[in-house]
C-alpha cells in the first residue's frame, strides 16, 4: 500500500508494529501490574530509581529491545538501516536523558501507556513531545542539517 506524497510508507507494517507495542504494553500492566515506560525501566535497572519492577527484571526487559529488533531483521531478510553519527546519536541520547527526567516519563509511558488511561499530564506530555519533535525537524531542514551518513 502507497500513500501519496509518502512513497516510503508502510502504513500496514505500522499498524502492525503498534498493535504490538499496545499489546506489549497491556501486558505488562495487566501481568506485572507496571506500566512499560522505558526510562523509568532504565533507572529501575541502572539504579537511578528504587522503585518499580526487580533489577533483574528491568535488564531482561531493556536486553529484549536490541535483541526483539535483531530478530526482526534477521527474520526479514535484513532491512535497510541508516542511523545518525555515535556522536550525534550520543548528544541526542543525552537531551532525551534529560526531558525524562524532567517530564517524568518517555514517550512509551506517557504517549503509550498514560494517554490510553487517558491520562491529562500524560497528554500534555505527549503533546510536548510531538511539538518538540516537529519544531527540530522543522529548524533542521530549514538550516539544511542532515543527521543521517
């Protein structure tokens, strides 16, 4: 399926991969009673929270990420990947760090598992997150910075 002025879309393949995701993160709160916000899962398991799951639990979870991806490409015949530079990749890692931190969730927490609670500071958030996002493609591309080698 091709969207127009989108020839790189795969909307079938998105639509799968977040009925996944939504089913991942029902799960969780379902079984384990905590909702699947991966940087509170991070400080669970680096020691940056005391609360939450187990330790151990926060690895196997944060392990099975890479390890889900890696999968997906083997399964498939191996996709084609781009990624950004270590170093912006790093400088970008450290600014998402931070807005967690200071928004006291990600967007798996607040976008996927807060706003289908409906949650009101978990919509704010996403809210942020979304205009945040859009506002530094915008700048980018307005610039002429291209982040991808």
């Amino acid at each position: 399926m091709m969207l127009p002025g989108f020839p790189d879309a795969a909307p079938l393949a998105g639509l799968g991969g977040g009925i996944l995701i939504g089913l991942a993160a029902a799960l969780m709160l379902l079984g384990a009673g905590r909702i699947a916000g991966v940087s509170g899962i991070t400080a669970r398991a680096t020691g940056i929270s005391g609360s939450g799951m187990s330790k151990s639990s926060a690895w196997m979870f944060l392990l099975g990420l890479p390890l889900g991806a890696t999968i997906v490409v083997l399964a498939s015949d191996g996709l084609e990947a781009s990624f950004a530079s270590p170093v912006f990749l790093l400088i970008a890692g450290l600014f998402v760090g931070i807005g967690t931190r200071l928004g006291s969730g990600c967007t798996s927490g607040h976008g996927v598992c807060g706003v289908s609670r409906l949650s009101q500071r978990s919509i704010v958030a996403t809210l942020t997150f979304m205009a945040a996002g859009i506002a530094t493609v915008v700048i980018m591309n307005a610039v002429g910075l291209e982040v991808l080698q």
